[in-house]
C-alpha cells in the first residue's frame, strides 16, 4: 500500500468521528488527496485493518490522542510534511 492508501485507510478504521475531526485541521489539498483514496476504498480486509494499524501504533498512535496529536502522527507516513501523493525516495552518498 503507498502511504496515501495507508492514510485513507487509518481514517477509515477510526471510524467517521474521529476522521471528521483530524480532516478538520487538514488543508483543502490533503483532503481531496485522502478523499480520493478513501473513495476507492470497498472493503479493507481484517489483515489489512491489522496491518494498517499496527503500522499506526508504531509511529506512535494511541486512541486517547486529541485529532492535533493524530494528524501529527499521520503525517508521519509522508516524512512530517503535509500529505501528498508523491513518492518520496531517500538517497544514500556514498
């Protein structure tokens, strides 16, 4: 999964809610980014939700998190910038 996939899919499981809250702090530009993933988004199977979570508390996430601390998280995947759908390589000089 990209890290956009990964995103729509953490808002997903959090459920409307919470997702409402944290996409209220997001600028217009990563909403539409995460709306369009999230759209494409039929059934995540429970591997996946597990996978995509598990992911999630690795990078620090914890359910008692106000939406501010949850979106600092999920910028994670996107290197702490805001959320966009471009790949970010690292490079190595050697």
């Amino acid at each position: 999964m990209t890290s956009l996939q990964k995103a729509a899919a953490f808002l997903f499981i959090i459920g409307l809610e919470k997702a409402g809250k944290i996409m209220a702090l997001m600028d217009s530009d990563e909403i539409k980014k995460v709306l369009n993933e999230f759209n494409k988004i039929a059934e995540l199977s429970p591997t996946i939700q597990e996978s995509v979570w598990q992911e999630f508390v690795e990078l620090g996430y914890d359910t008692e998190m106000n939406p501010v601390e949850a979106l600092w998280v999920l910028r994670q995947l996107f290197g702490g910038s805001k959320i966009n759908d471009t790949l970010r390589r690292k490079f190595t000089l050697l």
